[in-house]
C-alpha cells in the first residue's frame, strides 16, 4: 500500500504549484501525487503555523517530517531563524527544496528517519506528525526531540482529538511540560519543553 510517506519511484509524478496565505502572507509551493496534502495546505499544519510565536523565535528551528515545506519554508520567510527541514519522503524533500527555491529562501532540507541524520541542538522543533506511520514513529519524533533541543527548547506540534492527542499528552507529560495553544476543530497545537532534570547530589 503506497502512503505519503513511502519512497515508490513507479508513482507518476505530477507537479503542481499551489499558493497559499497564511497570515496574510502568500506563498506558492509545489505538490505532487504521494506527498501528504498534495492538494491545498493542511487544516492542521495552518493552525501549526499560525500559532507559533513567529515574533520572537530566533536561533535554530527544525521541521521534523516538513513534507513539501509549509511549515519549514514559513518560518524561514517570517523570522531570522537557521531552518533545517527534514523527511523520509525524497519526493517531499526534492518539492521542497523547489519551494525554498522559488521563495528565495535559504534553508537546509535533507533526508532523514526522524533523527537519525540530525545534530542536536534546536531551539524550536516543529511538526506534523505521520500519524499514518503509527503511534511507535509518532513517539520516536515527539519523545526523541527532547534529546535534539537545547535546555530552553520548544517543541511545537498539531495532533487530531481522534489521533490519541489526549493520551500522548499524558505521556509527554513523564518528560515535558506541555501546554495546548490552540484548539480548533479536533486539532490541537501543543507546545512542550523540556522538564528540568533533577540533580541529587547526595
Ligand atoms: C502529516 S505529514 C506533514 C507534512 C508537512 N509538514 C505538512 O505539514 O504538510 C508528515 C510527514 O512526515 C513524513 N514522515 C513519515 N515518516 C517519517 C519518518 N520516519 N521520518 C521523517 N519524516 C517522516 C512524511 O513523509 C510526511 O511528509
């Protein structure tokens, strides 16, 4: 079964250029038959993207699964932040890398199963996650950020009410604090940040 996330080089290619606004900023990227939400910018993404503190980041950013480049791409045109952006779907990273192109936007896109080619550390991590790989993947990127953030660090993520958002808060919560930002239509965009580890120095 072909999902937006595997590599199947048989699929015929069909590239398409959509425009987008988000927050009254327009941007055009590029779709393609086996990407996630080839059609038009995902409901969830937008809220992703609109509820980041996009005034005050600085630093270095990472978009973990960043697809054909929406959240990656936003960023790195709104803020003065360095933008890695990362996927498992070649398909994705080479639309993206077109995106980034077109928008005149210097960024780094390469390959990578969630963190398996990425140096820590980040001050933001940002995504959307492949609920469609199932709930192990999904863990590996939201449990396995805290490893790739600096102490301050903020992960930043949209999860559906009917995708588990509820018990995979509960379990963030043995490692994070996290907070929900927003709500909207069964989307939740939840912000987390490291707990501070206890020393004992007895
Ligand atoms: C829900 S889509 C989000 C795409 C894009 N960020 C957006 O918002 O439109 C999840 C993305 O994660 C990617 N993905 C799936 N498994 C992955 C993995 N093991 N490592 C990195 N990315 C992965 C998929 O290829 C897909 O592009």
């Amino acid at each position: 079964m072909n999902h937006y996330f595997t590599n199947n080089k048989n699929l015929k290619s069909d590239i398409n250029k959509i425009s987008v606004i988000v927050l009254g900023k327009s941007y055009s990227l590029f779709t393609d038959n086996g990407v996630f939400s080839k059609k038009a910018l995902d409901f969830g993404t937008r809220l992703l993207i609109e509820s980041l503190p996009l005034p005050e980041m600085s630093g270095k950013v990472l978009d973990v699964g960043c697809g054909y480049g929406p959240i990656g791409l936003f960023v790195k045109s709104e803020t003065d932040c360095e933008v890695d952006m990362v996927d498992i779907n070649l398909r994705a990273l080479h639309l993206a890398k077109i995106g980034a192109r077109h928008n005149h936007l210097s960024v780094n896109i390469y390959e990578s199963d969630a963190y398996s080619n990425v140096k820590p550390s980040y001050d933001y991590i940002i995504t959307n996650p492949p609920i469609r790989a199932g709930k192990e993947k999904v863990y590996e990127i939201l449990m396995g950020a805290s490893d790739f953030l600096t102490s301050k660090g903020q992960l930043w993520f949209v999860m559906r009410k009917n995708q588990g958002v509820k018990s995979t808060l509960v379990d963030m919560g043995k490692c994070y604090n996290v907070s929900i930002k927003k709500k909207d239509k069964g989307f939740y965009v939840v912000c987390a940040t490291k707990k501070e580890k206890i020393v004992d120095n007895d």
